[in-house]
C-alpha cells in the first residue's frame, strides 16, 4: 500500500509555480493575483481562506481577502463581484462557499466573471469541461487527477467508481475521468444516495473516488483487493483527546481499508492540499490568459 501524499505532491507543484512566476516578474510580466472573499466566520471556511492565502505567498501571488459579516446583503455581496470583474489587477476571484442561507449561491456563481472563475464552477467553465475544451476545471476534481498523474496511476481502460454527484466534485470528476485524456479514458460509474448495491458497485472499482460527506462510509469489505482509494471527505467529528475538540475524518474508514489498497490518501494530507495546489495552478492560467483572452 501506497500513501498518495497530496502535501507532498502539491508542495512540490507550488515550487514549480514559484520558479514560473519569478520568469514571468523578470521578464517584466505582470504578478498574479488572486482576491478571496469570505462571508461570515465559519471555522471551515476560515481554515481553507487562510491555507489559500498562505500558498499565494508561497506561489509568488499578490492576494486580496475581503471580508463580510454573514449580515451582509446579496446586493452588497453582488456589487462587490461585478467590482472584481472589472478590476485589471485581479487575474481571478472567488467566492468561499458556503454562503448565508439568504444568499443565492448560485446567482452569485453566475455572477462572477468566468475568466477569472478560478473555482471553475461557472456554467461557462462547468460546459466547457464537459466537452473537452481549455477551461478553469473545478479545484478539487483537478487536483485529484494531478495527484493521479502525479504517482503515474493507470486510468485508461479501468473501472472507475465515483461515490457522491455535487456539482463541486462528484459530476466533474466522473466527467473528467472518462475524458480522451490521462488520466482518463476510465469507465466511470456515479453512486448516490438513491443508488441500489452500492457496495457490490464499490466492490468491482479499480479507482474509488468517495465523496459523500459522510465519515467512515467506505468499510473495508466495499473495496476490492489492489484498488486506488481517493478520499474527498473532510468532516470534523468531535475528539476529546485534541486540543481543538476536534479532528478531520474522511468517507473512507481508513485504518481497515487501507491495507486491501495499492494506494490511498490519507485525511488530512491528501486531497486537501491538492485542492488549494489546484486554485493556484489556475491562477497562474489567469495571470497568463491560457484560456480566454
């Protein structure tokens, strides 16, 4: 068993990154620039702010963070989108979601410029992927496959099952992997809460990519012996022996499956960093116009 060690891995990226964007300054290019905004203060949400605001640092990116009160308005959260638009110093923007249940998460997605959608969750972006074209795809998904390609993990021909269908992960990722491409060119099934034999489903994936939200979910009698095992989940259950009173848990029950796997990520360290890695890489993009002019 193989630990897919996605800090590691996206560490490795972010120097790549750097040295990319030290060519770009000393050729008299402009800085990338990324600008966040965060409403409210939910600890999650605080958490993976701070992480992205870290890696621009890391990554040789200007950053801006803006920050609301969870009161604030959908006009006032609007007007600070249709600002950001226009903004030439700013190469991409996103929204930290989730948002207060007052606010039209999706009428604030749609309302963000999709060449600086960085987050990739724009219809423009999310149809472009879809069919193949150069796009900002949606972090998470992306990074996965960088992790994938990363530890030269096969894809092509492979049965590949996706537990979970958000718009965030589940669709794009199936979406993804059964792209023309590597990694790619698997046969992909999408599992659901509505799904029959979910666990004879599990049972036949060479690469499970488990995204439910829901802790522990994947037992080890779910997963075929020699299988890839990515787990999305990021769930904080209650832990009386952190200082926090708190840790992270996956979908995965780690500590029994992971035997049975030729690989696995770990939770935390795994698709988590590979997410924020994700968002600078298409930041970068931004910065260089790759995709939309």
């Amino acid at each position: 068993m193989t630990l897919l060690d996605g800090k590691a891995t996206a560490a490795a990226i972010k120097q790549e990154i750097a040295a990319e964007v030290e060519q770009i300054l000393a050729a008299g290019g402009k800085q990338p620039h990324l600008a966040a905004i965060l409403v409210g203060h939910d600890g999650g949400s605080e958490t993976y702010v701070a992480n992205k605001v870290k890696s621009c640092a890391e990554c040789g990116f200007k950053s801006t963070l803006i920050r609301f009160e969870d009161t604030v308005t959908e006009e006032e959260l609007l007007a600070k989108v249709e600002e950001l638009n226009h903004d030439d110093d700013v190469d991409g923007f996103i929204v930290q979601l989730p948002l207060p249940k007052h606010i039209d998460e999706e009428k604030v997605t749609e309302a963000i410029d999709y060449r600086k959608d960085v987050d990739g969750f724009h219809p423009i972006n999310v149809g472009r992927m879809s069919i193949g074209l150069p796009c900002f795809v949606s972090a998470t998904p992306n990074g996965i496959l960088q992790l994938l390609k990363h530890y030269n993990i096969e894809t092509s021909g492979k049965k590949c099952v996706v537990l979970g269908r958000s718009n965030i992960v589940g669709k794009p990722m199936a979406n993804l992997m059964m792209q023309k491409s590597y990694p790619g060119d698997a046969t992909v099934t999408v599992l659901h809460s509505h799904s029959k034999n979910i666990k004879e489903e599990c049972q036949q994936a060479d690469i499970l990519i488990v995204a439910m939200g829901k802790p522990g979910f994947v037992t080890e009698d779910m997963v075929k012996p020699g299988a890839v095992v990515i787990d999305v989940g990021t769930t904080r259950v209650p832990d009386a022996t952190r200082k926090n009173g708190f840790r992270l848990s996956g979908d995965v029950d780690f500590e029994h499956v992971a035997p049975k796997c030729s690989y696995i990520t770990p939770v935390p360290g795994g698709v988590g960093p590979m997410t924020i890695c994700s968002l600078m890489k298409n930041t970068l993009s931004a910065g260089k116009k790759e995709f939309y002019k």
